[in-house]
C-alpha cells in the first residue's frame, strides 16, 4: 500500500521502499535504477512516479502524517489522524459523515506480542490501525504471512459477512493503537444510518479489488496458479 508523507508546501515526499523524493522535484531527483522487491510494489512505485509527474495534486487525498504519531501531545490529535486515515478509505464522502462515522470507533492498545484475534474466532468486530505495527499469519499455511501497517483496516469482512477470521493478529510493535467498530454498533449503524454503513461495504469492495490485483501479479511473478 502506498505510503505519503506530508510536506508543508504544496508539494509532498513520495516514500516507496528506501527511496524518497518530493513531488515538485520529482523528475530531477528519480533515480536512473530502482529495483523493488516484487511486482507489487515495482507497479505501485512507477504508478506513483507517473501521476507525480502528471500533477502531484491528484494525491493530495492520501497524505498523512504516520511519523506524527509518535509525538502526539493528546488524545485529540491521535484522532485527528485517524479520522484523517478514515478519509483516505472514504473518497469523495461527506467529511462529516466521515467523522460521524470515526466517533462510532473505540481506542484499544495492544503491547508487543499481544494477540488481537486468533484465526477461525468470531468476526465481530473490524479495526482501523492507527498507530504501530500487526502482524496477520495463517496458521495451517506455513510462511504466510503479513505485516499490516498504519491507516490500514483490517476484519471489514468477517464482520459484514459474519464470518470466522481468516487468519491470526498479533501486536508486532512496542505499542500498537487501534480504533475498533463492533459488531453490535455496526448492526445499530445499518439500520439508523444506511449511507453511513454504506461506507464500510465499499471499503471491503476496494480491498477486496486489491486482493483480487495481488493475486494477479504472484500469477504473472511465478507463472502458476494459487492452491
């Protein structure tokens, strides 16, 4: 997933891997040779490259601010982020309902190695990941796993489908902070404010269109089919 960094001008760094570069200089200061790791993120680098190039401005919708987290003086400016990572998964919606939305979320930390969920246990309830890092693995598929980093939701589809997780959670982090939407506030939020729910589903929609992506590109890395 693309990750922004704020800038105070109008321009902004774009960080892939361990490459940094503004977006008013992008053409400049591009590197002659990049490698990336995998498919993945080679196609997200150059995506990113070609709309800075295009008008950096387009991107403006992602930025966020995940290092400032860390200096947080309040509680009111953590949330201030999530909101603002909330906003990111929401494009073009109301910024009001948006915050409607973020004050139905309650704050929960974990420490490192503390389990947020175990696969096949209930999906009741999904999570936006503020600050931290998790870490997802499937335990009956040895050397799957994922490491889930910040402004990212994760059990968006276990709980509208009310399905079992898919895999387990753990806080891979000193400290991770997580804002949660439970299922019982969910069931309440689909009947007294649908266009608001609506919000989760096309969240699942897009995450599940960038699985479906992801998929694609491991088929085209290693020319066979998942089993």
């Amino acid at each position: 997933r693309r990750s922004f960094v704020e800038d105070r001008n109008p321009s902004f760094t774009l960080a892939t891997g361990s490459v940094s570069i503004r977006g008013d200089q992008i053409i400049p200061a591009f590197p002659a040779n990049h490698v990336c790791n995998t498919l993945d993120s080679a196609l997200t680098f150059a995506e990113d490259i070609l709309i800075c190039r295009k008008d950096p401005g387009l991107l403006d919708d992602n930025i966020v601010i995940p290092a400032e987290i860390e200096a947080l003086g309040c509680l009111v400016q953590e949330q201030e982020v999530g909101v603002q990572y909330l906003k990111n998964m929401c494009p073009g919606q109301n910024e009001e309902d948006v915050k409607y939305l973020f004050s139905l979320f309650q704050r929960e930390v974990y420490r490192r190695d503390d389990i947020v969920w175990k696969q096949g246990s209930p999906g009741d309830s999904l999570k936006l990941l503020v600050f931290g890092t998790l870490f997802s693995s499937l335990e009956r598929e040895a050397g799957t796993t994922e490491p889930i980093a910040t402004g990212n939701m994760i059990g968006e589809l276990a709980l509208v489908n009310r399905t079992k997780r898919m895999s387990t959670v753990i806080c891979n982090s000193n400290e991770a902070i997580v804002y949660s939407l439970d299922l019982e506030v969910w069931d309440q939020l689909t009947k007294d404010n649908p266009k608001v729910a609506r919000f989760i589903d096309l969240i699942v929609v897009r995450y599940l269109a960038q699985r479906v992506c992801h998929v694609s590109n491991r088929i085209f890395e290693t020319r066979c089919l998942p089993v």
